[in-house]
C-alpha cells in the first residue's frame, strides 16, 4: 500500500482517493474539483459541439426525434408520457455515448467522427451489463411511477387536457411530494453509479461493476460538484422539454461533450499528479 499523504500539495484538506488505494490496485486515483467546476465541463462541452456540430447535431436530433416520439405516442397516456419522459433522463449517459467517444477523439486528434455510431464495439459485455442495470431501473422507475399516480392522484389518472396544471395544483401537493421524493431516489442510484462509468469504459475498457465502484466513489469525493452537475443537467433537459423538445437538440450533446471532460478531470491515471 503506498504511503498516504494529508491531502495535495501539502494543504490542509482532506486527503483524496489516491491516498486510500495504492498504485497496484485497478482503481484509478480520484481528484477533487471544486464545486463549481462544472460551469467549466459546460464550457468545454460548448467548444467540443462548435469543433464537431455536423455530428454533434445529429445526435441532437435524435435525442429530439425520440422526444416527439414519446408525445406522439403516449398523447393520451400522460402519466405512462410522464414516467417515460423521466426515465429518459435515466437512460441519457447511456444514449449519450457516440458523444463521449467524438470528444475523446477531438482530445486526440483523430477524425471520422461518424465512427462514433459504432462506439460500443468491442465494448459490449462491459457497457452491455451497465446498459442492463439502466434498463431494469427505469423499468423499475416506470411501474413505480404508475403506483404512485394511482395512490396519490387525487382526481384519477389525469388527462392530457391542461395536464400541467392538474398536475401542479394545490390538491395534488402530496402526490408532487411522493412523486418527487422517489424520483430522486431513482436518479440519484442512476447518477451515482454512471456520471463517469460510461465514459470510463469507453476510454479504458473497464469492466462494468468497477467502473460503477468507481464512479459512486467519485460522486462521494465530490459531492458538492456533483450536486451542482445534476442541477444543470436537470434544467437543461427540463427547458429541452418545455421547448417542445427542440432545446435538446443542443441541450443533450453540450451536456454529453461536458460529462467526458467531468470524467477526464475527476478520474486520474496512475502516476498522475492531481
């Protein structure tokens, strides 16, 4: 075990992951930022959509596409619409993949950025088995989110007829509360364990169970950085909803572009100096 040290460079702040794992270990050293840096990912998120927009956009698009395909679908199903909407937010790292691997290729110069369709390749049993988990909880998440309407709804299920402000009035404050409070529950597990794993595996073929350790050991290193992350992923896919989904056609792969650099500034290499 390497000998562990009071923090970086001497300071006064506690001591970061590196100190707690040694060098020979397959868990990378964990840096802490600080907690605005995520203002910094989104600038960084911004200048990778203007190096590669062709691409960039097209991913837009399709996280759009899927959008209207929700509301088209579930138009007289507002609640399965409600469930599903928010189980988008569940499944994004996952679908966001292609634009990781175009900001990993603009870290390193490389061009065909249409490869990054085929991202997974040789990928599938690690990214396959955290795809599964993301799966099984948004589905878990939906037939939750059912239960939750019919327990605490007080009108029924509601109709798509002012669906909003049925849905926020003063005689549902209690189903909002629940509602809520067990959203957070999902999204928070969903967060933890893939703010950094997917990027992870794609970057260094990590298998998927470490790459979960090591993103919910990451979070807990930074909690305050990451609550200020999932803030503004949150408001920024809500505005792409409430934009009749066209927001997310830039929302999605500004946020896709800054979660690779969240993953490259938090997870270090071995023999890095944080």
């Amino acid at each position: 075990m390497s000998q562990q040290s009071s923090g970086r460079a001497g300071d006064s702040a506690a001591p970061d992951i590196k100190t707690v794992i040694d060098e020979e270990s397959p868990f990378p050293p964990i840096r802490r930022v600080g907690m605005f840096r995520a203002l910094v990912w989104l600038q960084l998120g911004w200048k990778d959509f203007l190096a590669a927009p062709k691409v960039s956009l097209f991913y837009g698009l399709c996280f759009a596409a899927m959008g209207w395909l929700l509301n088209t679908v579930l138009a007289h199903a507002p609640q399965y619409l409600s469930a599903m909407s928010c189980g988008f937010l569940l499944l994004g790292p996952l679908l966001s993949l292609g634009l990781y691997d175009i900001s990993r290729r603009l870290e390193r110069e490389k061009s065909g950025m249409l490869v990054t369709l085929f991202s997974m390749r040789g990928r599938w049993s690690n990214i396959g088995i955290l795809a599964l988990v993301l799966a099984v909880i948004m589905l878990v998440w939906a037939r939750a989110s059912l239960v939750v309407f019919a327990l605490f709804y007080n009108k029924g299920m509601p109709t798509m007829h002012g669906f909003l402000s049925q849905l926020f009035s003063l005689a549902n404050l209690e189903f909002i509360a629940v509602y809520c409070c067990i959203g957070f529950v999902f999204a928070s597990l969903v967060f933890a364990i893939s703010w950094v794993s997917i990027p992870l595996m794609l970057d260094r073929d990590t298998d998927a169970i470490t790459a979960m350790i090591i993103s919910t050991v990451s979070l807990f290193i930074n909690v305050p950085a990451t609550l200020v992350w999932a803030v503004m992923i949150v408001a920024l896919v809500v505005l792409g909803f409430f934009s009749w989904n066209l927001g997310l056609i830039i929302a999605m792969p500004v946020v896709g572009h800054a979660t690779w650099h969240a993953y490259r500034e938090v997870v270090g290499r071995h023999g890095e100096t944080p």
